[in-house]
C-alpha cells in the first residue's frame, strides 16, 4: 500500500464547548482552541479533529445543524476559524471537521421548506411515510430511545429520525440532496481544512421500509459518489464512525483501491463490557482475551487491504481509566499501560481531550447532574422497563457520555482555568490533582508518556508499519504482542491488572518506553508489576 500522511499522524480530538473558553460565558470555543496550540504542539499530535461548531439549536450539542456552513455564535465566528486555521497551519497541524450529513436539525431551512407541504421542493430531502391507523409505519426505534417516526400535523405524515426528534434523517435516495452536500463539502475543504470525521455514516444507505438501518445496499455507491465529487482530488483524510462495522466490512471501506475513506472508527471493542444482546447500559465486566481477539482480528484482517484507527474514548464514551484501568491509586500508571497497548498497534491513534492527563469518569450521583440528552431518555427508558433507580443510575454512571463531557482540567484554579465565568457542565472535583498545569510539572505524569509515545511513532517506521502478531492469546491478565518491520522487531507486553505477574518470555531487548522508572533492559521477562507496561526493540 502507498504511503500516506495520515498513517503516520496522531489524532487530537476536541470537544470545543468543553475545551478552552476564551470570553468567560462558560462555553468553550474557537479562540480557546487557538490559544492551546502550543499546548497540543507540545503534546506532538499533528491532526485535531474538532467535534461540531456549526449553527445549531444544541439539541445534541451540535450534532443538530441548522446551516453547515456558519458557526454557532457562541463558539465564535467563521473569522475566528479562519485564525484557528492559519494557526494549525503554522504549526504544522490539520484540521478534520466533523460532518454530520445522516440527519440535520429540525430548525435547517431545508426542514422547515420540507415540512410545510407534500409537493414542497425539499419535501424529499426528508424521509416521510404514512402513519398505520394512528401509528408510526413501523416499530423502528431511535437510538436515543422511543419511536424513530415523528408525526408532523402539517401533512399528516412522519418523518423518520434515528436520533431525537430535531434532528430528522436527510433521505440519501435524492441525488439533488447528495450534491449538495458534496457542495458543502468543498467549501469546506477550500477553506483549508483536510478532512472530515463522518458522523455516523453507515447509516446514510438506510431503507426504513424495510427496517435496514446500519450498512445499506447503497451506502458504499454513496461514499464512492462522495470521494470522487469532493476530498477524492486532494490530499486528505476521511473517518467514519461506522458502530455496526466488521473487519470485512471495515475493507470495503477502507481498501484503497475501493476509493472511499482512510479509515472508519469500528466499535467492537467497545462493547466487550455489554451482557450479550443488550444495550450499552447492560453491564459486564471486560474479559481480557475477548479484548485481544477483536483487536487482533481487526490488526490481522485489514493488513494489507485498509488501515485501522485506534482510540478508547471519544466524546461519546465513558473515560478508559475509569472504565478499564484503576482511577484510584493505579490511575497514572494504569493510564500509561492502556496508552502503551493502543498506541503500539498498528493504525492511527486518536486521543480524546483530557485522556493524555489521565482524566477520569463524573463522580455525580443524581440523574440531574447528567445533562445529556441521551442520558435523559435512557433514564426514563430504563426505569420504564423496569429496572430500579438505583441499576439505573448505576449503569449511567458507568457508561453515560456526560462522564466524557465535563471542561478540560488546565489547572488547580477556580473551574479548572477553563472559564472565568460559570462553566456550562460542572468541572470534575479531582481537577485540583489532574490537571494539566500539574501534569506538565511532573516528568512522570500521564502527559510525558503520550508525548513519547507520539514520538516513538515519529520516529521509528516499526511503529506505524510493523505488522502485528499476538502472543499469549488465553492470557488474562497479559496483554503481549509483537511488530514487525522487516528487521525490525519490537515487543510490547501490557499487564492489564492490578496483580503482580509471573511469565516466561524468553527474549526482550532494549526498554524503548516504561511506565515503571525502572524496568531494566532484559534478555528476558520473568515478572510484570501491577499495569507494567514495556516497548521493547528486540535485538
Ligand atoms: O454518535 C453515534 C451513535 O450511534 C450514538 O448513538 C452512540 O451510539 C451513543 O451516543 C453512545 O452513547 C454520533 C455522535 O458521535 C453523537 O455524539 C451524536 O449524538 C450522534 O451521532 C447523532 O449525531
Ligand atoms: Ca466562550
């Protein structure tokens, strides 16, 4: 496979209501991300991909846009994105925007033309049906919970939404609604940015007659259509958030010759700690062999036909530290262990906005103090069905998005130095220990270790092309595999618990990065400590 830039970079992503607030109205926003570039040049990521900053009525913090192609007021203006843009350039940094074109804003011109009659011009650019004797078409279910029709008395029709009923889905099928899109696109891509992040695009082939929602007949058409009318012609990079993704299916997306994305985001591991069948919200402990097979499946499968992205958190999922590693007294080296495992694999690594200080989940308790409007409904949903209160809240403080949302820790100041006024979201109570100021302070915090990690990468081949082989797959506690780059051969072992463990592993080599001071280079390993986690060149 030729080689590309993006295979070689290291992701940022940014939620900017959460990141950096520059005027004190509590809310993040694009000056704020501008005034912390040194700060991520420091850190050594190359691309930020920044979460929605589009007009939008914040039904789904942004993920519900009413004009693609202005900023949200309270985010700062297009001038202000012009300044961010600039500045990522000078300093050697891209830009991914996120495209969110599956569903708009009930509030987008489009939608509110669409609504009025059935002979509207844009009334296609939605997706309607007739109700059946008072009832939606069919029992199609939001992923926010409740009915995905909503019934619009304009016309006495629904219209179909995956997400919450402001943000109805876009119909595909239309091909004068695909161009414009593609339009949008370039605008974009003209104003300097290098690619997009695609919000749930695999749900852009859908056919809800027949209930097809993930991985339509035409979503690849669409994609192809897509690369060839927009970032095709240049020198970009594409992800898509595809949760229903296998590794055949990631290759239909991702080999290059197909002529559609760089990469997707899979979701497999992700759901390792869901009981079998259930939702998000059903609980189960990880099993670590379960982690290693999916991982390596994906390493082994899209070898040679596509690439791979590789992160634990995003602004959709719980902190890894609290989910996977130790947030009480391991928290620092339990960090370092899970950002040695993902980021010695092979693909491009994506961090999420405080994941490199080794933040952690909400320590909140009532159902109030989770905003989110996915929160919200699950809440209602559960205690509906049947669950208590107490699993409820339980399962919410395990795996809500909010856990994700709280500001960035900059430092021990009032609300974390992330505003001057009163933030949006409360400030996570540890900020006084995890914070950034803190972290840069301390040559042996979580920071320093994802600054080396970013750098092994820059400056060792094996590290982004080195095929990968797992060892030890029955192991549950260890995490063991190799990457090889013709003579190149290097090591990484993981212990993934708080045990001290035996093993015999008969060659090792030269310590290239520890989370333990003092691991020494060795001929072989006998023992890991608790979260030990070791890149070893083999000689
Ligand atoms: O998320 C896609 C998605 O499927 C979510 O429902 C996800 O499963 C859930 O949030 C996990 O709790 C994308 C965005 O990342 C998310 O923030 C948006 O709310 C959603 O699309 C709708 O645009
Ligand atoms: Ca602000």
């Amino acid at each position: 496979m030729e080689k590309k830039w993006w295979q070689s970079s290291v992701v940022y992503q940014i939620y900017p209501r959460s990141f950096a607030d520059s005027n004190g109205d509590g809310m993040g926003d694009i000056p704020g991300i501008t005034g912390k570039i040194e700060y991520l040049k420091k850190l050594g990521v190359n691309v930020l991909w920044i979460c929605p900053i589009y007009q939008s009525p914040q039904d789904d913090n942004g993920y519900d846009i009413s004009d693609y192609r202005t900023v949200y007021p309270e985010f700062g203006t297009m001038e202000d994105m012009k300044i961010l843009i600039q500045k990522c350039q000078d300093n050697d940094i891209k830009i991914i925007m996120d495209l969110v074109v599956n569903h708009t804003s009930d509030e987008h011109p489009w939608f509110i033309e669409a609504k009025k009659s059935l002979d509207n011009p844009y009334r296609d650019y939605y997706i309607w049906r007739k109700g059946e004797d008072g009832q939606p078409p069919n029992d199609l279910m939001s992923n926010f919970g409740g009915s995905a029709w909503e019934y619009s008395p304009e016309t006495d029709e629904y219209y179909l939404h995956f997400y919450s009923k402001k943000q109805p889905d876009l119909n595909w099928e239309n091909p004068k609604l695909r161009q414009k899109i593609y339009d949008m696109m370039n605008w974009w891509l003209d104003q300097g940015i290098a690619g997009f992040r695609m919000d749930v695009i695999d749900l852009i082939g859908k056919i809800p007659d027949q209930k097809i929602k993930e991985n339509g007949p035409m979503l690849h058409k669409y994609l192809q259509e897509m690369n060839e009318a927009t970032f095709g012609h240049r020198d970009s990079m594409t992800v898509g958030e595809c949760w229903g993704a296998t590794p055949e299916i990631g290759r239909l997306y991702t080999d290059p010759a197909r002529k559609e994305l760089s990469m997707i985001f899979q979701f497999e591991q992700i759901q390792l700690d869901k009981k079998p069948g259930g939702q998000r919200w059903d609980l189960k402990p990880l099993y670590l062999p379960d982690l290693k097979c999916v991982f390596s499946k994906w390493q082994t499968e899209l070898e040679g036909h596509g690439w791979n992205s590789l992160f634990w958190n995003n602004h959709d999922l719980p902190r890894i530290v609290s989910r996977w590693g130790n947030d009480g007294d391991y928290r620092v080296l339990s960090a370092k262990m899970l950002a040695t495992l993902l980021h010695g694999m092979k693909g491009t690594p994506y961090i999420y906005q405080g994941e490199e200080i080794g933040m952690t989940n909400v320590p909140f308790q009532t159902i109030d103090e989770f905003p989110d409007i996915e929160t919200q409904n699950i809440y209602q949903e559960r205690l509906k069905a049947g669950f208590t209160e107490e699993e409820t809240m339980y399962a919410i403080r395990a795996k809500a998005r909010d856990n994700a949302r709280t500001p960035m820790q900059w430092n021990a100041e009032k609300n974390a130095g992330f505003t001057e006024g009163t933030p949006w979201y409360r400030v996570n109570p540890n900020y006084k220990e995890i914070n950034v100021e803190q972290a840069l302070a301390d040559p042996e915090s979580v920071f320093y270790h994802y600054q080396k990690l970013i750098q092994l990468r820059k400056e060792h081949e094996v590290m982004v092309y080195g095929t990968y082989q797992l060892l030890f797959p029955e192991d549950e506690d260890l995490y063991i595999y190799t990457r090889t780059l013709e003579e190149e051969k290097w090591l990484i072992v993981c212990n993934f618990h708080e045990k001290t463990r035996k093993l015999q592993c008969k060659r090792a080599g030269q310590v290239m990065l520890s989370n333990y001071a003092d691991t020494p280079a060795a001929e072989k390993i006998t023992e890991l400590r608790p979260y030990e986690a070791v890149i070893y060149q083999m000689e």
